[in-house]
C-alpha cells in the first residue's frame, strides 16, 4: 500500500540545515498495523506527516498505492487526504468553536455526498467510539480520553484506507490510553491499514510490526508473531 | 512597574516591536483624524459666519415672505429701499441700518475698475465694528462724500501713501461722484455675510430709483438692533401691525400675500435648511470617519489583547493592581491618539491647499488666538483616547493571571470578544457602504446637473454681464460689434442669462376673463432680438418674436394704449395658467400685467440652478434699451480664445465700462453648482477615506484572525480541505458582515439620498443600480483586503500550520 524509498526531509532555517530524516525505506502493506518508536526527535512525526502528506520529502520516492505523491499537486494531496487518509494526534486538534458532532462532521466536510448520509454516517462514527452522548458538547468540556475518542470518530467517519496517529495515546491515562488502542485494533481487524507513532511499548505491542527511529533513521523492523 | 514613565516605554516598545499593528493603527486613526479636522474647519467656518464681528449677534434682518401662488415660499432677506425711514416714522427709538450693493467702476486716470461697493447707512460701522486703519470708521459716514475702504482698496489706488482725507471718482449706477476717503479699515473677513471694500453712505437724492418708495420690491438689506432674541420676536409683533397700518393701505400687497420677519444676522448664512442639512452632513461624516478609525483601534487592540496577555500576567503576579493596569492602558490609548493626532494634523495641513483649491475654499488651521485649533485638538485626543481605550483596557485588565500563565493558548478576549468585534465590523463597513450610496448618487447628481438638457445650448454661449453699465445709446453699437466677429451666430440681450438676473418682475397673471385669485405668479423677462435663436431654445407652440409684426414690439407702443401686447410663455407657465396643450395657449389672452395676447409657447429654460423650481415666465421683446439687461453672443470655437476677442471688442466699443464675460458654465458654476460641488467633493473625500480606513481596520483584524486559525487550518486541511474550501472559509467570514452591513446602509441612504435629492428640482432617480454597484464595490474591496492573508494560510503546508502555537 505504502511504499517510502530513500525518503529524507531537512529543514533550512537562516543559519542551519537540520536533517529530520535521511535515507528512509519502508514499506507497509494493507491492513497492517505499524508502530514507530524511538526518542523525540528522532523524525517519528515528520514521518508521521510525510505517510499523511500534511508534509512533502525534500528528496527520495513515496508511492502511495502505486500513485507517487511526492510531487502530486496541492489539490490532488487534498483529495487524497480527504479520501483515502485518516487521522489522530496526540493533542486531538479538535476545533474549541465546534462542538463535538460538528468536528467529527469535518471529516466529511469537504465531501459531497447527500446531507442525510453525511448525518447517518457521524452518528455511526460517535457511536462506534462510544461518545454519541456527549455530541453538543465542545471539546473543552469532555475528558481528554472523550476528546480522543472524537477525534478518532472524526478520522473514521470517511472510512480511510490508511489511519495515521501521532502518540493517540501521549496525553491519556492509563484507562483511556488502552480504550483508545482497543478501537485502533478493533479498526484493523476490520481491514483499516494504521501506522502508529508512539512511546509506549505496551502500545507498540498491540500492533503487528513495530519499527524503531534513530536520528532519522530506521534501525530496525520487526513484525511480531500473530 | 506603573509609573507612567514605564507605561510609555512599555508602549514605546509595543509600537517597534508589531510594527505592522503600530502602522495600522496609527495609520488609520491619523487619517481618521485628518478627515474630521477638515471637515471640523470646514463646518466651524460655515457655522461660524458673522459672529466673529463685534455687535453682529444683536442685529436682525428684516425678511420678506409672499404667499402667491407660484412664487417661492422663502423669505427673502430683503425690503423696500425707504422701509427703515417708514418704520423709524412710527417707531423713533428704534435703531437699524441698512446695506445696498451698488454696481461702481473707480477710476484711475483713463483706466477703469469695477469694485464691490456697498451704500449703507452712517450709523453701519457703530453697529457692526471692524478694525480701523486709519479714521475713525465710526464717524466716516457723515458727510455725503464721504467713503470708508478696505485696507486692499487703499494699497491698490494709494499704495503706501496714506489713503485717509485722499479723493477717488467712482460711478454708481451711471452717475459719477467724488468721494473722500474718511476711513480705511481691515480687509473684510471671509465668513462676513454683508462684507463690501468700498462703503458710502446712501443718499436718498442719488441712489433712490422708481422702486425704493415701493411696498413689495426688495432692493437691500435691513438690519434692526434688538438687545436679545426675546425683544427681536416682540417686535415682529410690531412689523405686522405697522403692515396693517401702512402697507396694506397702499393697495399694491394684499392682506395675507405678505409678510414681514425677524432673521438673526448670525443666523443668516445657514438659513436655508437644505444648506443647513449639508453643513450638519458634512459634520456627522467628519465624526462618523474618526469613529470608524476609533472603532480600528478597539478591534485591534482587543484582537491583539491575547498577545500581551502574557505582560498582563507578570505585573500582576509582581503586585500590579487592576487599576494600574487600567491606567497604562489608557495612558496607551491617549498616547497613541495623540501621536495620531499630531499625524494628522499634519495631512490636514498638507492636504488643505489642495482642499481649498478643489472647493474654492479658505479654510486654515491656526495654532494661535481666539480660533486656535489646540484646545479642540487637545480635547479631541483625551476623549478619543478615552472611548478608544476603555474597552480595550478594561479586557486586558480582566486576565486572570494563573489561568494565562498556565495555559499554552493566546486568549482572544473571548466569544463576547469576538462577537463584539463582528458587530464593530459590520458597523464599520454599514457606515462605508451608506457613504459609498452617498457618494455614487451625489457624483451621479452632479453629472447631471453638468449634462442636463436646460431647454437651451448651454456650450459655446458667452455672456458680457456688465452690459447693464453700458449708455443705453451705446447698447446697439456694442452689440453689432459682436455680431461681427467671426465666427459669432447670434446676439440677444435681455433681462436674464444662465446664472445672473439682476432684477425680477413678477406679477400675478391670470386668463382674462378669469378672476385674479385664479392667478399665478409669472416673472416677467424683457428680451431684445434673436434672445430665443442666440440662447437655443426650443419653440413648442405657435410662432417667435418677429419684427415684421409690430404689436409684438413693446417699444412701439402708444403710451396709453389699451391693447393687448404679444408675449411668449414657457411651457410652466401654460401649464400653470391651466392650458390643456402648449398649443391650446396661443392666441389666449392674458390679464395681470397689463393685457397680453399669447403669440407662442417655448420650452422652460432652466436659467437658474437645479434647486430652484422653473417659475413660469412671461417674455416681452423690446427692440430699444430696457431695464438691466446681459449680453449674450453664440460664438463658435475656442472658448479661450473668444474670450480675448470679446475683451478687445468691449474695450473698443464700451471703453467706460470694465469688462466682464463669462461662459454659461462659469457663470452657472460660480452661481449655482459651486456650493453644491464644493459639499459633494468634501462628502467624497470624507467617505473615500472612511472607506480606506474600514478596509485598513478589516485588514488588520483578518490578519490577526488568520493568525490565531492558522492551526484550525492545518487540522482542516489534514482532513482533506483544498486551498480553495480554505479560501472560501477565511474569506466567506468576513463577506457575512459585509452583506449585513448592507442591509443596514441600504435604508438608511435610501432615506438619506431620498431627501438630499428633494433638495433639487432638476434631478435624477434613486437608481437601484447605485446601491448593488457599492455592495459589489464592498464585496470586491473586502475580498481584496484579507485575500492576501488568506491564500497565505491556506497555501501553507498543514504540518507547519499544526505545529503553530
């Protein structure tokens, strides 16, 4: 499904080039379920962004269902993202002006289906995360665990191929962290391809193969056994 | 830390460090400011006629009103030439005087001038009191000869030599006196009412005419002297009980046609309510522009409130009280004002010769003395400060300091906040759209006054006005002259021309037959040959004044004679006098003004200005000399180089008389449509820059919205948002007060323009057109002001944007 050759990304300020990845492969096949590890810093986000193409490679090759997106147009990411990605941060990045039912509604915003559709499929995506209750709420008013779980809600309610979270269990107790990893892994078995970014090995353990960052760079791949 | 001293560095430092904030803040307000004081000279000029003259506030202008049908409504500020002697006759204690323009050529050696002077009664300069030169003005008058001038009059005929006890020729009306110079005064002020450069006395065996005797004529100015208002009003009591005793008696004006009032001469330059409506006009733009450029500040400083939240905090939690904070911000906001103000005054001064020069106007900012723009200034800067500081202080005051220094996020001052500033915005824009109506109607109203048909050819039509000074034996050589010129059609003289009529005959016509309270009030125009063919108006019934029938001749007629004389009528007058057609009226005969037989009906000649409804006209043709004519000549070609022409052929043929001659348009210009374009050129500037100060607010606000959604953006561009569904969002914010600003100006210059419109009687229709093209115009402009800010944000990579904080 996905497919990253030789992917590097600097940054250049005024003074210095930084390197945030050099030289990465990987591979992901559908429905697998990924984790990336490894110290902050080490480029685990800017891959992150690179996969949700929120954030372009300076150099190298990134096929995404045979299509290279690398150097595919603004408009073109922006159907792609729209249609095919979801995603989960570990801040939720829920809009506070919102409430939750109209952030979770986001997700289809820029889809054009029939209103009745739009509404049937985000009370099926609160439901599945279990926070239909708390729909007229803003985000500041629920838990952080809820707010996940709206933003998950928000990420699934287009159907992705491909869900990408960034640490979803980072600012989460220990209840809520291991409710969020339960509907992560109950979304692959139903065929959702996901790649994780996380500090927790526990978490990390949950998915199928994890991967391990260093200085931006993958050290190692390693696929658990079923 | 709340010494003012570290508040104003504390400000000094927030100016260089958001420059842009500084600059449109600054910016806005300066020119906010800059509008409101030329609007404020402006409006302090025209309300301030008269009453810088010691004595003027305790003088009252004798005016006349008419109840004819037909005539103006107004009063007129004029009487009867002898009313004040009549009046003194029952009345002894009673002081007044009088003021008499007066046409005058000086003479110099063989070369001759034409200056305003003015005949007034000996006791003008004891009432009203201007500096003296030299003399005693106050005691100038006495003698028959005696003149008082200006201190101009007295450089221009006399130099440096001293002018007092010196003699000067000066013809009035035709006849030549000597005169002594008794006294030279200061030039006259500008915002004087009754302002001359040469004052002599009148003279009942010089100057008084066959009318001066006459009730109902109005020749000149009477001034009576009350201590108050309340003695004023008693007397008018008293003009209606010396009416019944004297003039009603006389017979020539009715009981109930006719009455006379009291005007306060402070009173008078505003008396019209429609100048009176500009006037308070221009004002409430001057104010409503520096609101607007207030209402910038408070959307930025509340806007950019979250930034210095931070600040807040630390002089809290180091024992800075909320007063204090108030304080330092208020003391910012008055800072602020103030360097605005200074800004602004100095584009007020850039700006006003250029002002000046577009309305032909005098205004001036002075720093010293009784008209000193300091105390104004000064109280406009703590009272702007004060309203543009309050809320924006009493916000930043508010922030509770744990909660800002625990939180990552920049407060925004909240929903109340944020809904306070949407309703600031569409106030804003509700006031440039109103302004923007405004201004379309007026421009599209002045192009119409400029292209409107007047019923005849205004272009290439020239008008020699001092023709009336011309010897009545002297009149036909001056007019064959011109009639030779090449390239000249046609010559008319007559008693009116586009924009001048010196006297107006009007008498109550009605059809014979008929009863006279049937009547109507008709103007009576003498004309001389060719006036209809030289002027271009058009015939709509029966035939022109033609030679070849005598009767149509008023100069051939038989003193005594009993029949009817020919008139040509215009098309208000057959309507008026309740003709079914134009061609119904000729033939007809008509009774008022002695019997008249209707030979033809033209067109109405809009000769006056478009305020003034077309009065209905009677003409008589007279081929000898008559009454206070203009000549009038159709040339054709360069109007520059016909004006030298004409010059060099008055010089040739009325050497006597100084020439003066003007095209139709300068002359209906400086009559008629000066005033009314000075105010729609003043309207415009105020309402173009309290546009470009909205659009400098709007762009500050949607640069610190954008800035404070840049991370809602990544999140929705993450979600699959294009850079277009990002540009509809940010910029279909800001098209919403838009379109309710548009509902709120739309009433609101339609109620406006509906009566500014009334105002004229040649005018054009309210045209919807006006107000979708300024909606539109706004949309545009709008869109234009945060599409910059816009596509930069929504172009931006979402990653950079998420990790925005």
């Amino acid at each position: 499904m996905i497919q990253l050759q030789d992917v590097s990304r600097t940054y250049a300020s005024d003074e210095v080039e930084t390197t945030a990845l050099g030289g990465i492969d990987l591979h992901v096949e559908r429905a697998e379920f990924v984790a990336i590890m490894g110290p902050s810093g080490c480029g685990k986000s800017t891959l992150l962004n690179i996969l949700g193409t929120i954030d372009r490679p300076s150099g190298g090759k990134y096929l995404f269902e045979g299509d290279d997106v690398a150097h595919a147009p603004e408009a073109e990411l922006a159907r792609l993202r729209r249609d095919r990605l979801g995603f989960v941060f570990q801040s939720f990045n829920l809009i506070d002006e919102l409430t939750i039912a109209e952030n979770v509604a986001l997700g289809l915003a820029y889809r054009s289906m029939p209103a009745r559709e739009k509404k049937e499929r985000v009370a099926a995506a609160m439901d599945r995360v279990g926070i239909a209750h708390r729909q007229r709420h803003h985000p500041h008013q629920l838990s952080g665990g809820q707010q996940q779980r709206a933003a998950i809600a928000r990420a699934i309610v287009g159907a992705p191929r491909l869900i990408l979270a960034d640490e979803p269990t980072g600012n989460l107790d220990t209840a809520n962290g291991a409710q969020v990893m339960e509907i992560l892994r109950q979304l692959n078995a139903e065929g959702a391809t996901i790649v994780m970014v996380t500090h927790s090995p526990a978490h990390a353990d949950i998915a199928k193969r994890t991967v391990h960052m260093l200085d931006g760079r993958i050290l190692a791949s390693a696929r658990l056994a079923a | 830390m709340s010494s003012p001293a570290s508040a104003l560095l504390s400000f000094y430092r927030s100016l260089t460090r958001h420059r842009l904030f500084a600059l449109l803040n600054i910016g806005g307000l300066a020119l906010g400011i800059a509008v409101f004081l030329v609007l404020f000279l402006y409006v302090r000029f025209e309300t301030g006629y008269d009453r810088s003259i010691p004595g003027a506030d305790k003088l009252y202008i004798v005016q006349e009103r008419y109840f004819t049908p037909g005539y103006p409504k107004e009063a007129n500020p004029y009487t009867m030439g002898a009313f004040l002697e009549r009046l003194r006759g029952d009345y002894p204690n009673l002081t007044g005087t009088r003021f008499w323009p007066m046409n005058a050529i000086v003479h110099q050696g063989s070369t001759v001038t034409d200056e305003q002077l003015a005949a007034v009664d000996p006791n003008f300069f004891a009432l009203l009191s201007f500096p003296s030169i030299g003399g005693s003005p106050v005691k100038a008058l006495a003698s028959p000869d005696a003149a008082v001038i200006t201190q101009q009059i007295a450089r221009k005929y006399f130099g440096t030599q001293p002018a007092v006890g010196r003699s000067l020729p000066i013809t009035i009306d035709g006849k030549t006196f000597t005169y002594r110079v008794a006294a030279v005064i200061a030039d006259m002020p500008a915002d004087f009412s009754y302002s001359s450069d040469i004052f002599v006395p009148i003279v009942r065996a010089r100057f008084a005419n066959e009318w001066f005797d006459h009730w109902g004529s109005t020749s000149l100015t009477t001034f009576l002297r009350f201590p108050d208002r309340t003695a004023a009003s008693a007397f008018e009591g008293e003009l209606g009980r010396f009416a019944e005793r004297h003039v009603f008696p006389d017979g020539n004006i009715k009981r109930g046609m006719w009455q006379q009032s009291l005007r306060p001469l402070v009173d008078n330059h505003l008396y019209d309510p429609a100048d009176r409506a500009a006037v308070a006009t221009l004002g409430i733009v001057g104010a409503l522009t520096l609101l607007i450029a207030i209402v910038n500040y408070v959307n930025l400083a509340t806007a950019r409130a979250g930034l210095r939240a931070r600040e807040v905090a630390v002089r809290k939690v180091l024992g800075g009280t909320r007063g204090a904070l108030l304080r330092q911000f208020m003391l910012e906001a008055v800072a602020t004002v103030a360097l605005a103000a200074l800004i602004g005054l100095a584009i007020a001064e850039l700006s006003l010769p250029l002002i000046n020069a577009l309305g032909g106007m005098t205004l001036a900012i002075t720093y010293f003395g009784a008209r000193s723009i300091l105390p104004p200034l000064i109280a406009m800067v703590l009272v702007v400060g004060a309203i543009a500081g309050i809320y924006p202080a009493i916000v930043l005051a508010r922030f509770r300091p744990a909660a800002v220094l625990a939180s990552s996020r920049a407060p925004g001052g909240g929903r109340a906040g944020a809904r306070l500033r949407a309703a600031l915005v569409v106030g804003q824009f509700a006031i440039a759209i109103a302004f923007g109506i405004s201004t379309a109607t007026m421009l599209a109203q002045a192009a119409h006054v400029r292209a409107a048909d007047l019923g005849f050819k205004r272009e290439s039509l020239f008008i020699l006005t001092k023709f009336a000074w011309v010897d009545d034996d002297q009149q036909a050589g001056v007019l064959r002259a011109f009639a030779a010129l090449p390239g000249v059609a046609d010559v008319t003289s007559a008693q009116n021309a586009p924009g001048d009529q010196m006297m107006t005959n009007t008498s109550n016509v009605y059809r014979a037959g008929l009863d006279e309270s049937r009547g109507r009030s008709t103007m009576d125009v003498v004309v001389g040959d060719a006036y209809f063919p030289t002027v271009g108006g058009r015939l709509i019934a029966g035939r022109l004044f033609d030679a070849a029938h005598p009767a149509d001749d008023i100069a051939l007629r038989q003193r005594g004679s009993k029949a009817p004389y020919h008139v040509v009528i215009n098309r208000t007058a057959a309507a008026d006098l309740g003709f079914a057609s134009p061609a119904a009226a000729v033939g007809q005969a008509l009774d008022g003004n002695g019997t008249m037989m209707i030979v033809g009906v033209v067109d109405d000649l809009r000769f006056r200005g478009p305020r003034e409804p077309i009065s209905a006209v009677e003409y008589r043709y007279s081929s000898k000399p008559f009454s206070s004519p203009y000549a009038m000549v159709r040339y054709s070609g360069d109007p520059a180089a016909f004006r030298v022409a004409a010059e060099a052929t008055w010089k040739r043929t009325a050497a006597a008389v100084p020439f003066e001659g003007r095209t139709v348009e300068e002359n209906l210009y400086r009559r008629y449509y000066r005033t009314d374009t000075q105010r729609a050129n003043l309207f415009t500037l105020g309402a173009v820059l309290a546009v470009l100060i909205g659009c400098i607010g709007l762009y500050g606000l949607a640069a610190f919205d954008t800035a404070r959604r840049i991370k809602e953006i990544g999140i929705r561009k993450t979600l699959g948002a294009s850079t277009a569904d990002v540009l509809r969002l940010l910029i279909g914010q800001f098209m919403r007060p838009v379109v309710l600003a548009n509902l709120i100006a739309w009433p609101v210059a339609f109620v406006a323009m509906r009566r500014w419109l009334g105002g004229f009687d040649d005018r054009i229709a309210l045209s919807p057109l006006y107000f979708l093209g300024v909606a539109l115009i706004a949309v545009v402009i709008a869109t234009a002001t945060i599409f910059a800010q816009a596509w930069r944000v929504a172009r931006a990579e979402p990653a950079r944007a998420l990790r925005y904080e």
